[in-house]
C-alpha cells in the first residue's frame, strides 16, 4: 500500500511538472506575424523552422516571404519538427507578403524538399498575403526520387492551399507529396490539400499524392479537395494521380481535376502497368469520399481535347481495392470521366473499379456508387477505345467483393465506342459485376446509352458474372434506362443485351421497372438469343427465385450481313444451365416493337423474334399480366420479313402462362426466301415432358400475308402432339384465318378453334373475339392494348387461375372479376358469342386498324354469295353500307374512310347465314 501511494505521488508531481513546463512555454511562445528573406526576421524558411520548434508558439504565428526570397539560401530538405502548442485551433502560416509574384521554392533532394515530422497545425499558403484565390508560390523537387512534401511521425492538421507543387519522383510506393508511416501514437492525419496545382517537372512524376500508414495506425482523414493534378504519368509503371496506399482510411477527395496535357506512350509491354486517376488501395476502416471529382480531357473538369494513352496498358479511372471487414462504408460520387482517348495491346479498362483486378481473391467493400458520370451519354465518342484485340472495358466494374451492402444508384454512364483494327474478342459493359458475396447489392435509376462496340464481342448495359463463390442474397436491378447499344463489327460471338444475367448462387434475383430499347447486332452467332433486352443463363443454387416485373423492351435489332446461323431477337429469355430447382415470375412487363426498322438489313431464315422465351426444365414459372406486341416497327409501318413473330416460347419447365395480353400483326411481304415462315401468340415445345399451363388470357394474331407469301399465322403453335400435362382455358383468340388458329396438331396441323377442341377438349370455355383494344395502333406511344369499356374480356376469366393484380398494379378483385387479358377494370360485358365473333365459315381482317383515309378488307369465306357489309358507329348508326359478290376463300374490298369522324366503329358482315364482327377505331 505504500509503495503504490508513493508510486502515485511521484507520478502525479512528474505529471505537474511537465505540464508546467509546456504551460510556461505555450504562454511564452511565438505569436504575430514575422517576415523571411533579405532583411527580414529570419533569412531563411528552415531559421524559422527551427526557432518554432525551439520555442512553441502561444498564439497564431504567420510567417511571410518577402518578395526579394530566393530559395537557394536554403538547404534542403527543409525539416519542420514538432512545436509545442501548436494545433488544430493554434496554427502557423507560411505565405508570400502581399504583393509577392512567383515565388518559387527549389532544390535538388532525394528524400524531400519539405519534411514534417510530428507537426500540427502547419499551413502553407501560396496567396499573397492570405487573400484572393490565386497562389504565387510554387515549391519544385528537381531529384527523380525525392518527394517535394513529406509527412511523417504524427503530422496532422496541417495544409497545403493554392500552391504550383513540382516533381519528378520515379518510385510507384511514394508521390509528389508522401503521406508516411508514424512512430507516434497516432497516423498522419487531418492533414488538408486544397487549390493546389500538383504537376510535372522537367519530366513526370508517377504518382501525385500517396499515402501508405501503418498497421493500428493508419493515415486518416487526408482532405484533397480542388486541385489540378497535370500530367502525372509514368510509362513503365502504375502511375495515379491520388493513390492511398494500405492503412489510409477516411480519405476525402473532392472537386479535384486530373488531366494530361499531351499524348502519353507506355513504351514497354509489361502487363499490370496501368493509368490512372484515384486509387485507394486496401484501408483499415474505409469511410473514403471520392466526389465531384473530373477525369480525363486536357484541362480542367476534364475540359478540351482527349487525355490520350497509347501502348500496351490499362486505364483505371478510379479505383477503390477493399477494406478491413471492420470498415466504414465508402461513398463515389458525383464523379465525371470522360474526354479519354485509349490505344491498347492489351485492354482491360475500367473507369470506376471496386476490387481486387490484379488477382482473384474476394475483398471486403460496404459502400455508395452515386451519380457518377461515366462518358458523356451525349457524345458518341467521349470514351474512345481503339484497337482492342482482346479484353474489356466496363465502366464500372465491381469484381469479387464480400459485404453487407452496396448500392449503385443515379449515375450516367454512355458515349463509349471501340474501333478494331484486327480481330478479337472485346467485351463492353457499362455495369459489370463479377464473383463475391454481397449481401444486399442494388443497381437503380442508372442510365446507361450510346454503347458503340466496333468489335466481335458482347456489348450489355448490365452484366452479372461469377464463378461458384457468387452467394450473395438479394440483387436488385431496377428502374434503369439502358438504351442505343450496338455492335456492328460482322463475325461469330456478337451479342447485345440491356441486363445479361449468368451468376452463382444468388438466392433472390428481382429485375424491375427497367427500360431498355435500341439495342442492335450486325451479324453475329450461333448463340441465341443474340439480342435481348433481358437475358437470364443462372447458375443459381436451389431455392433461388428471380422476379422480372414492370420492364419496358422495345426497338432491339438483328442484322444478318451473310448466313443463316440461329439467332434470336428476345425481350426475356430464361435458361437454367445447371438444373437446380428455382422459381421465375415474370410480370407486368410490356414488350413491344421489338424489330426496328432499317431498310440495308437481310433477315435470314433461322432468325427469329419472340417476346419472352422460358427455357427452364427444373423451375416453376409463372408469366402473367404481361402485354406483347409485335409484327411491326416503332414507325407504325409494318415490317414486311418473313421471319417467325412469337409471343411467348416456352421451351421447359412447369410452367404457368395467366392474364397476358398478345398482339401480333402486320403484314409478310418480302418474297424470295422462308415463304413458309410462321407467327403464333403461343409457340410450345415437347408438350408432354412438364405441365403447363395457359389461362385468362388474351391471343391475337392478326399478320397476314402478301401475294405470293405462305406463311401460317396462328395463336398456338406446338412441337408435338402429346398434350398430356397441357391444360388450356378461358382464353380469348383472334386470328385472321379460323382454320389456322392452332398449328402443328392433329392429322392436317392446321385446325380450327373448334376441331381442336373437338381433339384436345382444351379450351373448352375459350372463346374467339375482337378484345376491343383501346388502340391497335403500331405507332410507337399510341399503342394501347388496354381494354375499351365495353369488351368480352369482361368477367368471362376463371377465378381458379386468376391473379392479385392486373398490368397497371390494380386489385383485381375490386374490378368485377374475373376479366381475361392483362388489364382488369369494371368494365361492361359483351356476350362473344352473339356480339363480337369470327365463324369458322367466315373471318375477316381490317388494315389499316386504326384505319385512315382508306381501309382494305378482306373476307374470308368457305361459300360463295351474296355479301353485305355494315359499319356502325358506336351510337349504332350505320356510316357505311355495301352489297356485293364473295367467291369461296379471300376476298378484297377497298372502303373509303376518310368521311368518317374519329372515333369506334363496328364491321359487320354477312354472307348467308354465315355473320363476322370485328371492331375498328379511326
């Protein structure tokens, strides 16, 4: 007990007498303002250096330099030690005097113009006197391995501000200002670099600020905020402007500008070497913010012409390794790269990356992805990749992370194009993710356009990759724009998609409210589909579920330069490749237009269009509530191919197709090759192996052909004619030629709707009708496949096979259920079979509908007679009468329209005791 008491007194006068001590030297201090050069209070920096740390400072202290200084009194480096009572709220100030021009600070050194050792509070300001916002100070290390600023031991808070800072160094673990270690109890942090031009000497430096602490005692909270970083380069090693290098944690890198002012050469193929702008190499506890921060051009905010890099090399905008498991979430945000013109060998190019590229390991990331401009949608060739051969560029690219969280959300990422000069494979994504265990991963309200990938290759807006290791929990891809992706270089391997799915492991995959459109292939590949707006090949462990909800696909193209390889045009194409057991539910979507119109293109035979194909043998899928659209392009005008138009495929699976609404239409009219094409509303292969399930929706398929042209147009096509696990009812259908509404069953594969009930006994409350189509249009933007208030869709569905919600998210059960189709409404009910119908004997189309000026239509009729044809309007008042002869099959009438007031109209004709109704609309 005695000895501890006496230990405690001794410890607690020790205590008192040191801080006497520093008490006595803070009140004795340094204080005011002081002048260095000829005649002034020191004669040199490193005079006034040592008599800080001498004596302390008991106030705030400027040190100016006169405007007759010249720097070669000094001898470098200039080291400033620890002063006593000097801080973050206790600072001092080294700056011109007012009135000072181009100071300038140099000397020849291999370890640092500058050094700090255990500073505070020490700020160098390049502004005369403090004021304004141009600096006239410029400090310059002239040594290939010399910094020209140095901080180390504990140096904190401490600035750099409006300063021109030079160098030279050649050493990829240090920079122009060098962020050290500590033998203190804590790392260099706090420190702040702002307004500053960090640049080139007579030759580059390799990097521009790096930081690299130590273990427990990393550098934290480094301020880099404002500064030009100009032309740092090295051309045989990696070389970025900003590197925080391991255990530098809560960076802060803002507003900052990196660009070069001439064309850089890397003139060795050495394979990691890479350009860059920010890297952050693997922190501590992370908590980095890298915002509003310009990449690329040759001035400022990535103004003027290209930063421009040539040789064998790969360019890293930003780049962001990974984190301690124990870190702070990371924010990028609100960075713009762009004006970046890449000549690569090899081409593995990234402008933002979040992971570990240089080997395949997983690295720990929690973090924000925000808003970022990534090209200039704007502009076709704001990022410009010449002569890839083979590799990539992803304009952001997460590879192998492990977390809790990530979310990507806001940015802009477009105006990409790469040129070949010979062949290769050259994959271009604008979202890429790859491997890792992410817990929550979400990708939303992105816009991702104007892709131009000049390359044998795959172009995506989004594509999920990964190997076995894939086990994340959630992925949600929604409410993103992708559209104007297209490859155009001819050759095997091309393909185009808008999200591209072909991952591990995840359990929960949704895909929602995404719009993608203008996507295209020039020649291509046996792989199918070569274009799709979403494409799904899973790998998913069993019990995964994926959801594909309230997507907008339209305008995707195929152009076939030479052959006849099978491809496909899809909207959403499903395909297990391992056979686990999973579920699919795709719903809400509308898929429409999907060829666009381009008058060069040559279709071949084997390319076909389809608005979602399900080819899944192990899951359980539902399709409901989706509408289709399909036969024309986005003009209105018919698109003439004689190609297959599909509206669902299903290939496998047990499946269950309930309330979608298909449309297909316009006319085949190219003569010379696939005269025996086909379309259909519903195409089924291998019926009898799984179940399948088709109810309450709505057929049409209204394509016909030109003379000269046998295609068969149908709403059921199937591969087979055992219909054991088949089940189909309380469908509406409509199809121009009755008896070919179902094909490829039975002795004569072209049935009637009633011969194939009479053979199957499906479709047994199915029923065939005019739906009333709000507006058939195929004018992209006037196409309305909702229902008209008065229909036969109303309340004639099975309340056993119906769903919660119709297309537009509405309940169900408050809409007088059950109606057939996507859209559900209380609605007034028409009898089908006394109102709206197409007799076997006699059927009828109208084009165009909505008509026009003029309307051609054609009657098809099994007896020859006496036709009458009446048009009512929808107060029942006739608008159009005529009498005339049919002959037994086609027959043609040319109806003059241009009289009639817009609005709906109903065409009646009768021939005997045969009667057909269709609707119209003007």
């Amino acid at each position: 007990m005695v000895r501890s008491l006496s230990l405690f007194i001794f410890l607690f006068f020790a205590f008192f007498q040191f801080n006497s001590s520093l008490f006595a030297q803070c009140s004795t201090g340094m204080t005011g303002e002081y002048k260095i050069g000829p005649g002034g209070n020191y004669s040199t920096i490193q005079q006034a250096l040592d008599h800080l740390s001498e004596n302390g400072v008991k106030g705030n202290v400027v040190l100016e330099l006169q405007s007759n200084y010249q720097s070669n009194v000094e001898s470098f480096p200039l080291t400033c030690k620890t002063i006593p009572c000097s801080g973050e709220t206790r600072t001092i100030t080294l700056r011109p005097e007012p009135g000072a021009i181009n100071i300038r600070v140099a000397g020849d050194d291999p370890l640092t113009i500058f050094n700090l050792l255990n500073v505070a509070g020490f700020i160098i300001d390049g502004r005369p006197g403090g004021q304004g916002n141009k600096g006239e100070l410029s400090f310059e290390n002239t040594n290939m391995s010399g910094n020209t600023f140095r901080y180390w031991h504990g140096s904190s808070w401490n600035q750099l501000k409006f300063l021109t800072i030079k160098s030279v160094i050649r050493n990829q673990f240090s920079g122009v200002i060098h962020f050290g270690g500590s033998d203190s109890a804590t790392g260099n942090n706090f420190n702040r670099i702002e307004n500053c031009d960090i640049t080139a000497g007579a030759t580059h430096p390799q990097n521009g600020v790096y930081s690299a602490g130590e273990y427990e005692k990393p550098n934290k909270g480094i301020v880099i905020d404002g500064c030009n970083f100009i032309d740092i380069f090295s051309h045989l090693e990696r070389s970025y402007s900003i590197l925080g290098g391991a255990n530098t944690d809560s960076m802060v890198i803002t507003n900052n500008s990196i660009y070069q002012t001439a064309p850089r050469t890397f003139s060795e193929v050495r394979y990691n070497v890479e350009a860059g702008g920010i890297m952050i190499s693997e922190s501590f506890f992370g908590g980095h913010l890298i915002e509003h921060n310009f990449i690329g051009g040759s001035g400022p905010k990535a103004a003027g012409s290209y930063s421009e890099y040539s040789g064998d090399f790969r360019f890293q905008g930003i780049v962001v390794v990974g984190t301690n498991r124990r870190a702070k979430p990371v924010t990028i945000a609100h960075n713009t790269i762009a004006n970046l013109l890449l000549t690569a060998v090899m081409n593995q190019h990234s402008m933002i990356m979040i992971g570990d590229y240089m080997i395949s390991r997983e690295v720990y990331f929690n973090g924000k992805i925000l808003n970022n401009e990534l090209g200039l949608i704007n502009d076709a060739n704001s990022i410009r990749i010449n002569r890839p051969e083979d590799g990539h560029c992803r304009a952001l690219n997460l590879t192998s992370l492990v977390g809790d969280s990530v979310l990507v959300e806001g940015n802009s990422i477009g105006g990409f194009s790469s040129q070949q000069v010979s062949s290769g494979y050259f994959e271009l994504s604008g979202i890429f993710i790859s491997g890792g265990a992410i817990s929550q991963l979400t990708i939303r309200n992105n816009t991702i356009r104007n892709f131009l990938n000049n390359s044998t290759s795959n172009l995506s807006g989004i594509r999920v990759t990964g190997g076995s290791n894939f086990l994340s929990d959630t992925l949600t891809i929604a409410g993103n724009l992708i559209e104007e992706l297209r490859v155009t270089q001819s050759g095997s391997g091309s393909t185009s998609a808008g999200i591209f799915y072909a991952a591990h492991g995840l359990s929960k995959v949704k895909i929602k409210a995404n719009k993608i459109r203008s996507l295209s292939v020039v020649d291509g590949t046996n792989y199918s589909p070569e274009v799709s707006g979403i494409c799904v090949f899973h790998f998913s462990r069993k019990g995964s579920s994926f959801e594909y909800l309230e997507n907008e696909i339209y305008d995707l193209q195929q152009a076939r330069a030479s052959d006849s390889r099978n491809t496909e045009i899809t909207g959403i194409y499903v395909e297990n490749a391992n056979g686990q057991e999973v579920t699919h539910h795709l719903s809400r979507n509308y898929i429409h237009h999907l060829t666009s119109e381009d008058p060069y293109i040559n279709y071949y035979t084997s390319v076909r269009v389809a608005g979602i194909t399900i080819y899944d043998a192990k899951a359980t899928t539902t399709v409901d509530n989706n509408i289709i659209f399909l036969g024309t392009f986005k003009t209105g005008k018919s698109n003439p191919l004689c190609i297959p138009f599909i509206g669902i495929v299903n290939r496998a699976g047990n499946n269950q197709y309930l309330h979608n609404t298909i449309l297909i239409t316009g006319e085949s009219s190219i003569t010379g090759y696939n005269m025996d094409h086909f379309s259909t509303g519903f195409l089924l292969f291998e019926p009898s192996q799984q179940k399948r399930l088709l109810a309450n929706n709505i057929i049409v398929n209204n394509r016909s052909n030109a003379a000269g042209v046998n295609g068969k147009h149908s709403i059921m096509k199937s591969y087979g004619n055992d219909l054991a696990n088949f089940v189909s009812d309380h469908n509406l259908y409509m199809c121009p030629k009755e008896n070919e509404i179902f094909d490829g069953y039975g002795a004569t594969r072209d049935e009637s709707f009633s011969n194939w009930r009479a053979l199957t006994k499906q479709d047994m409350h199915s029923f065939v009708a005019d739906p009333a189509f709000r507006n058939s249009s195929a004018v992209l933007g006037e196409t309305d496949l909702h229902l008209q208030q008065t229909n036969p869709a109303e309340g004639a569905g099975i309340n056993t096979f119906t769903t919660l919600y119709d297309f537009d998210g509405q309940l169900r059960a408050d809409m007088t259920p059950v109606d057939i189709g996507a859209d559900a409404g209380a609605f007034a009910g028409i009898n089908p079979q006394d109102t709206i119908r197409i007799e076997e004997n006699l059927s009828l189309s109208a084009y165009p509908n909505p008509v026009k000026d003029r309307m051609l239509l054609k009657v098809y009729s099994k007896q020859a007679g006496a036709a009458t044809v009446t048009v009512f309007s929808y107060a029942s008042t006739p608008v159009y009468v005529k009498s005339f002869q049919v002959k037994e099959g086609e027959n043609s009438l040319d109806v003059l329209t241009s009289s009639w007031p817009p609005g709906y109209y109903v065409l009646k004709v009768v021939v005997g005791n045969a009667t057909s109704v269709i609707r119209l609309m003007k």
